[in-house]
C-alpha cells in the first residue's frame, strides 16, 4: 500500500488549536474533513516534536522535483480529457522523465483521479441565460407553489436494460456467460407518457408500435390521461418540456380552450424536472423484474406506476426549490442532478 499524503503546516496547527479549545479528536476530524487518526498524530507530533514541520524522511527520495510536480498538475489542467499515456509523452517533450505510475500517483496526490465524464445535455449561451432566468423567476415559489403544478415527460423503457454495473467474478473468467450482461443492437423497446404531481401519479400512455407522437396524438393524450387528474387534485399548472409536438397549433388551441396554465420550461434542462427522478427510479424496479418479452414489460411498467407512493411524489415535489438554487448556483449551467 502506499504511503498516505501527509497533512500540511496548517492543518497541524488548526488540529492542535481546535484540541486545546476542547474540541473532541472525533469533531476535529468532521471540521477539518480528515481522518481521526491524522488529528492524533497531529496533536502527538506538537507535544513531542514543539512543531508542526515534517520530519526527515528516510529512505529513496521521490524521482520528480516539486518543479516537476508543478509542470505534471499544469499539464493534466490543461488536458483533462488525456490518456496516461498521452500526458507521459506531453511531460516526456518538456523535458520530465518519470514513469505512468509515478504520474498517476502524483495526480491522486492532488485529488485529480480519471473519472468517467457525466453526459449532460448541451446547454448554448442562450439556453444557460433562459435557465437561469427561469430560476430567477421561480426563486420565491415554495413547495405550496411547485404542489400546484403536473410535471410531465416521455421517457424510453427497453426489454433487455441491465442496470448491473459491476460483477464479482474470478481473475480471467470475464467471457464466461454468467458473469456477463446479454445486450442486443435494437433491443424491444416502448415510449412511455407519464405525469405526476404531489397527490401521485396521473395516467400513464404507452405509445404504439411504429407511431412517433404528433399533435393530433398529444392531443388525444392530454384529454384521456391530463384534465381528469387537474381537476380532481386542483392542479392549476402544466409542465411539458419544448418537444415540436407540445409547440403544435393544435395542441396550443387545445390547452386553450381548456383553460390549462401551462409553465414556460426552458430547453434542455431534464435536471429541473423532478419526473426524471421518478423514471430513474422505475427502471431500476423494471429491470429488477427482468422481462422476458413485450408484455411483461408492459406489465412490468404498469405495476411499478402504479405503486408509486403519494410519499415519494411530495418528496420530488419538495426537492424543486433546491432544484431551483442549483441552477442559480451554477449560473444556468449544468446541476449534479
């Protein structure tokens, strides 16, 4: 195992005033977000050494320079998105010989680990300022305000969807078949129409085989699985994202003539609406249930939907004013959600 990173002048000195100010080692650790154990040898160190400077080290010195370590973190900086073996020959052309390990545990040491990027929606200019101003707007709205809407969205449920992310299996048996995840090139597959608000779910409406939604579909839609759950549950407000079908004419006219508020939603932005939550959720139950065919997938939709708790729709409800701060916070970029 190698050795750990040790904590800087500062942090001793922080440890060890926070030890004489009565501060249990337990709270010092949550205070200064590091392990118990490093307080200890902190307060141990002062008390034995009268400093909080590193001691001698012995043994083989490091094979880079603090220079080099310097020229390693600019260079990873500058290219996030580079391979191991890209940044050792970077370094190699500035003149740093050290080897990839050496590199990747320099990088650990400044807490630059590869991590598989996040897939985010394209967010341009323009669409960053409409999110945030649409923030701004709804900044004063309180979970009594966000109670009021229907929040709505398609999503796609696939037959053979492994949500397994990881297998426990022995060195070199990773082609055996049962430590794999069958996947198929164009898996069945269904699009699903749902909305929910803070009293539950609202009707669900798969649509057909071969059919793309169209105005005249969404129409049709709204008037079977929206206004029988607006009415009863007093939702005065509708939400659909910016898709060509719900811009239509005719569904227009008919949201209209229906009286229906319908909330300007501003584009690309899934991470603002809660529902997205909600069909994370489902496909996970879905999956679990491993379908085998068509009509087990259907049915496997339908019994998740409709064992959603009232509960858990006030909970999604109730995340909306923070939804709401994390735009703001990143100035209409991207949110963790």
């Amino acid at each position: 195992m190698g050795r750990k990173s040790s904590l800087t002048e500062i942090q001793r000195a922080q440890a060890v005033i926070l030890k004489e100010e009565g501060y249990s080692i337990r709270n010092i650790a949550r205070r200064l977000r590091i392990s118990k154990t490093a307080v200890h040898n902190a307060v141990l160190k002062f008390n034995t050494d009268g400093n909080f400077r590193d001691r001698k080290r012995s043994g083989r010195p490091r094979k880079t320079t603090q220079r080099d370590n310097h020229l390693i973190k600019r260079v990873v900086q500058r290219s996030l998105y580079s391979s191991l073996p890209k940044l050792h020959a970077l370094l190699l052309q500035k003149g740093t010989k050290v080897s990839k390990m050496t590199i990747s545990r320099r990088l650990s040491g400044y807490a630059l680990k590869s991590y598989k990027p996040a897939r985010k929606p394209l967010l341009t200019k323009t669409m960053k300022t409409k999110r945030l101003a649409f923030a701004m707007e709804h900044r004063s709205w309180t979970v009594a305000d966000w109670s009021r809407v229907l929040f709505s969205d398609e999503s796609m449920f696939e037959q053979f969807t492994s949500r397994q992310r990881f297998v426990r299996r022995p060195v070199g048996k990773h082609f055996y078949e049962r430590f794999t995840v069958p996947t198929m090139k164009h898996p069945p597959s269904i699009m699903v129409w749902g909305a929910f608000s803070s009293w539950g779910t609202a009707g669900l409406y798969f649509l057909p085989k071969g059919q793309t939604m169209n105005g005249q579909r969404y129409v049709k839609l709204l008037e079977e699985k929206l206004l029988l759950h607006m009415e009863v549950h007093k939702c005065s407000i509708f939400m659909q994202d910016g898709a060509p079908c719900h811009r239509s004419k005719m569904v227009s006219d008919f949201l209209k003539k229906k009286k229906i508020r319908v909330l300007t939603w501003p584009g690309n932005s899934p991470d603002l609406n809660p529902i997205e939550n909600l069909w994370r959720q489902m496909k996970d139950q879905v999956a679990n249930r491993q379908p085998s065919n068509m009509n087990e997938l259907l049915n496997a939709i339908k019994l998740t939907w409709i064992n959603i708790s009232k509960e858990y729709c006030q909970t999604l409800i109730d995340s909306m004013p923070h939804h709401v701060e994390q735009v703001i916070a990143s100035r209409g970029g991207h949110t963790k959600y």
